[in-house]
C-alpha cells in the first residue's frame, strides 16, 4: 500500500455554510460570531432510545450466521425533527452487563420494550443535551450481542468498526437481533469519537489502528496497546492466567456456552512460556500505527500497575512517528478515570477536545499544551510537547562502591561485578526500603543528592549482563526516587482515590438515569522512596524478544528491560537509583527455579530521557547539597495486593 501524506496540524474548521448551520446549537450572543462550545439546548427527557444490531460480517461463535452487536443509542430528538445530522460519541465495552463501568460500576439497564434506560457514565447526560449522540456498544459474546469474545483480536475489534462502518452507511444493521427488519443511521453525520478506560479504550486502540472512515478522534484512557505487553514482559508471565479467563469472565452465559472453540484457541495462542504467538500479532495495535487516521486524546495513569505504561509509552512513540495529532494527560494515580482524579477539569477538557474534533469549533484546544502531567496529588503542570524537545536520552552506568550490593550511578562506567539471589517474597517496595543496605535479594546503584531538580520523560531501558546459575532467571530493573514525597497511594484498593459521599451532577438526568456521581477525593501516603519506572524480563529471552531457551549455568547473557513510560521529578536534595533484582513479587511470575545472578558492571547501563540530557544530570548530580538519607529503612508504598487484575473498574 502507498504511504499516504499524514497530517500534522490541526484539522482545519468548519466551512462557513457549516458554522452558521452550527450556530443554532449556541444561545443568540454566541451565534454571531463562529461558534465555540456546544450548549445544553436539547432535551435530554425526551431523547431518542434505540437499539440497533450491526451485523459485523463474522461467524465467530461458528452458528451459521454472522454475528450481530447490540447498539444501544441515546440521542436528542430535535435535531433529527429540524433535518439537521450529528456526531457521535462511542463507547465499546464488554463491562455493561457483567461487571460494570465506572467507580460505582454502573450496568446498562432497560424498559420492557428492550430499549436502554440507563447508560452507564455521564457521557450520554451530558454530550446529548449538547447536540451529540451516545452509542454503546456492546461487544461480541457479552450482554446482548452475537458471538464470542477473542480478548483484543478480529472480532472484538470489528464488533466496533462495524458500528462505524454503519454510522456511515458502509455496514447493515437490523431493529432486533435475529430479524430482517434494517435500521439506517440517517441522523448522524457519521463524525465518529470513541472514549472508554483500559479495554474500552484498548478497542478505541484497536478500531483506530484499522484507519476506518468516519473515525475522528479516539480517548483512550488506561488503554492496552499490544496484548502480549499485558500478559507477558520480554517472556515474563505477568499474571497466574491467560486471555481465556478473561473472556471467560465477560462473556455473557449463551457466549460461555457456544464458544468453546475460541476459549482453546485462546490457550493454544498464549503458551505460558511467554513465545510470540500469531494470536499476540494480531492484537497488536503498534504495528498498524501507521493507518491511524484519527486524533488521539490518551490519559494514563503513571502507576497503573494493572494496564502499565509500557501501553502508553509504545503506542505514543508510534502515533508521533507518524505524524498522529495527540493530547496527553499522566497523573499519579494506578488505574483510575480521569472522572475520578480530576473531574471538573476532565469534563470541561473534554467536552472541548469533543467540540473541537467533532464538530470543529475553533475553541482553541489545539493551541494549548500538549501535556498535562499531576507532580504531587491535584498538583498538575504543562508541557507544551510531550516529552520536552530537550529531552535527550542519556547513558548512566552503575559502579561499585564501598558496601557490597551498594553502588554508585553515574555517567562513567563502572567495573568488576555484583551478585544478588531472586526472591520471590521481595516486590520492589522491599528493594528499595533498603536500597542503603547490603540484602541478597537486590543490587542497588545511587546518584549522590542531586543539587537540582531532574526530570524523566518517556521511556527508558537497562542494558544488563548477568551470569546465572540456574536454567531459568527472571529479572526486574526500577527506577527510584529516593527522598521523602506525599504521594497518591496507587496500592491502595482505590489506586490513588477515595470514593466519598457527596455527589456532583455532569449534564440532565431522569428517573432511570442519573447524572449525579459520587465525588472522589485523593488517598495520600507518605513515603521515603517512590518506584517510578519499572520493567521485567525472562533472561531466556536474550536473543530475542519473541522466544525464549533455556540458560547455560555459569555462562554470560546480555539482555534489554523496556521500563515504563513515565514523566517524573526527582527534586533536589533527592536520589536517584537504579534497581536490578530477580522477582518482582505479585507482578511477576518467579522462575521455575532460584537463581543466582552475577552482574557485570561494565556492561550494564540504563538509557534515561532526560531533560537537558547529559549535561543536565551532570549539573545535577555533581552537587551534594544535603547529607544523603541515613541507612534506616524507608517506609513506601505496600506491595501491590495479590489478585486477579482485569483490564477495567473492577479492583
């Protein structure tokens, strides 16, 4: 295929005939110039509810006849009664039956004519008022549609594309799920958003990567990139199960029975070895960066220990190479709506992001900084481009020092070696509590107390070259802080929140749906060390990302962590350090055996992005304004708690 020209500005705005045209959405003071922000003018009561099931062109469930998804819609009536055509905003989940969307896990519910009563989110109350439609699509083998879920590949992807595809007149729906009778979207101007957190977003993710028609913009929050990434680090198992639980878990009960063939296929596709399977190729949506079409609006969180950012940092780096428009925010929460950290500003954002790439109105939110970043809990900053142009990565290399396991990290590199033993009962809080310390279980490299503020951002890598005794070795690599900090607590079972009382109302409501959500607040923690970047892999994996073989006793590999994306300060006074251990307990999985690894110093190194690069962490770090921290145990985060961790609201 021949690469097309992509485009790095801004969409241009509306025509003028269209603006006027637009202009009926504003009050009369705002219609005389062009308009700026859609406004609750429309009649949410006495909206439109419909459902629709598009037929996405597969058999996955092998029945005979293609599958259809449930599309349930919300949409203002008056606009459809004046000729008028709107844009739509989609969200794709296999949540709204089995397990819920939101902090309060809210369900889709309905009327004895089958139609929806309530939406989860404040999507629809808020955007319908405001001229758009809210469709929610139900993916396949869940709540009301067809087929089988496949975790990330063809036909979770389709069961949304199509809906594009038919919001555009490319794809046939029906009024029920088994009859003739075809519905058209004759109403919408086909302007397509997706939203939705981890797999909704992930399927947001997915639909974009195919570069459909009519897909404007995408809202991917917490979202997966690559599924392989979500289950497996360089060989690593990341979880004690395999894509077959989880769709196991949302597939609806006629799905559970019906789909036993995709449930083995899913096995078979994802061997506990962590080898790249087809299956992983086909869910991998960095490939296909290339054919995104559609802007791309992505808010992680930086300790989202479930979804990491690993997602973030891959998918970004790909949509930027090709010239994809983007908009960033990073907070410190795990893995948590915007809704829920941030939500005043979050709904204000993103109804203009909406207004901007949906309907075009020149509101200026391409003109302000392409990141928001949270420093400390509700404590946010900018960047007008993310990571900084400055940015520079930048080679630090350990060396021995005068404690065994305790060593420096600097820009020269070091020599002789260093050994630690894997424990499996040891998490990354545990390393670095005692980075001070001489402890078999991790070797440690610290900067000296910086006399200035350093600042990560992006991705980084740690080079190392170790020496096992046993066949099988797992490794984990972090980046710490160290120095005292007031943090959101991502460990806690809210990841950073605290769900209170009170509530506050985003749009109209009615009986069965209300607008009105429990507020949240942040759940802070104190530390005295803060784990921010961390990575894994399967020392069997040396030779390859992809396939892993067993190890040689006593002889030298040499292997590549990717850490997670992150944007992080280490303050003045604070350290810097590097972290190589074996297990990281509760998110990996340990070796079949227990190593002993030697590490060569002189070939180890970790690759930071750092802002003002070398230079700037010389300046940095070859001052010492304060005593470093004593050699006491630093109090952090807890372990992450041991469960079974799904891509979505529920911890």
């Amino acid at each position: 295929m021949p690469k097309r020209t992509r485009f790095t500005i801004w969409r241009p705005l509306a025509t003028a005939a269209t603006a006027a045209l637009l202009a009926a959405f504003l009050t009369p003071s705002a219609a005389q110039g062009a308009p700026r922000e859609s406004r609750p003018v429309y009649s949410y009561e006495n909206a439109i509810r419909e459902s629709v099931w598009v037929d996405t062109g597969l058999d996955g469930d092998g029945d005979g006849r293609t599958d259809r998804v449930a599309v349930d819609i919300v949409r203002p009536r008056e606009p459809a009664a004046q000729g008028r055509r709107i844009p739509v905003i989609m969200d794709a989940s296999p949540y709204y039956s089995c397990c819920g969307r939101g902090n309060e896990s809210q369900t889709k519910t309905y009327d004895a004519a089958g139609h929806v009563v309530q939406m989860p989110l404040f999507y629809d109350n808020y955007f319908v008022p405001r001229g758009y439609a809210f469709v929610g699509v139900d993916l396949a083998g869940t709540n009301r549609s067809d087929g089988c879920v496949d975790v990330g590949g063809r036909s979770d992807v389709q069961s949304a594309k199509a809906v594009v595809d038919w919001l555009n007149g490319r794809a046939k729906g029906y009024t029920t799920r088994t009859g003739a009778s075809t519905a058209k979207a004759t109403w919408t101007d086909g302007s397509t958003g997706m939203i939705g957190k981890s797999w909704d977003g992930t399927i947001a993710n997915g639909v974009a990567a195919t570069g459909v028609k009519g897909l404007k913009t995408i809202v991917p929050i917490s979202a997966i990139s690559s599924w392989y990434d979500y289950y497996f680090a360089k060989g690593a198992p990341l979880y004690d199960s395999g894509p077959d639980w989880l769709a196991d878990y949302v597939d609806s009960p006629d799905a559970r029975a019906r789909c036993a063939a995709v449930q083995r296929k899913l096995v078979e596709g994802a061997p506990r070895t962590g080898d790249w399977t087809p299956q992983w190729t086909e869910r991998d949506y960095v490939k296909d960066a290339a054919e995104v079409r559609a802007s791309v609006f992505l808010v992680h969180g930086m300790q989202d220990l479930n979804v990491r950012t690993k997602h973030l940092g891959q998918w970004w780096n790909a949509l930027a190479k090709n010239g994809v428009e983007r908009k960033i925010w990073l907070s410190q929460t795990g893995h948590v709506d915007p809704f829920d950290f941030r939500r005043t500003e979050w709904v204000d954002t993103l109804h203009r992001w909406f207004d901007h790439e949906l309907l075009g109105y020149d509101n200026g939110i391409d003109r302000e900084p392409m990141a928001d970043i949270e420093r400390h809990p509700d404590q946010w900053t900018t960047s007008g481009v993310w990571p900084p142009r400055d940015t520079a990565t930048t080679t630090l290399r350990p060396g021995r020092g005068t404690t065994a396991g305790v060593g420096t990290l600097g820009l020269r590199a070091g020599k002789g070696t260093e050994t630690f033993t894997d424990d499996p009962k040891l998490s990354e809080t545990d390393w670095a509590a005692h980075i001070d310390e001489s402890t078999p279980g991790k070797v440690g490299f610290l900067t000296a107390p910086l006399s200035r503020d350093l600042r990560v951002s992006g991705s980084s890598t740690v080079t190392v070259t170790v020496t096992p005794t046993t066949p099988t070795a797992h490794l984990s690599a972090v980046l710490v802080d160290l120095g005292p900090d007031t943090i959101r607590d991502y460990t806690d079972s809210g990841e950073g929140i605290t769900t209170l009382t009170d509530r506050t109302c985003w749009g109209a409501s009615t009986t069965g749906d209300s607008a009105c959500f429990r507020a949240t607040g942040a759940k802070k923690t104190d530390v005295g060390s803060t784990v921010f970047s961390r990575g894994w892999a399967d020392l069997g994996n040396h030779a390859s990302d992809r396939k892993g073989v067993p190890l040689t006793p006593g002889r030298a590999y040499t292997i590549t962590l990717d850490l997670a994306a992150t944007d992080h300060v280490v303050p003045k006074g604070h350290r810097l350090a590097l972290i190589v251990a074996g297990t990281d307990r509760d998110l990996i999985d340990p070796p079949a055996d227990t190593p002993t690894l030697t590490v060569d110093l002189s070939r180890t190194s970790v690759r930071v992005p750092l802002v003002g690069g070398a230079a700037a962490f010389d300046r940095a770090a070859s001052g010492s304004p304060a005593a470093p921290p004593g050699s006491a145990t630093r109090d952090g985060v807890r372990t992450p708690h041991t469960v079974h961790r799904v891509p979505g609201d529920v911890r």
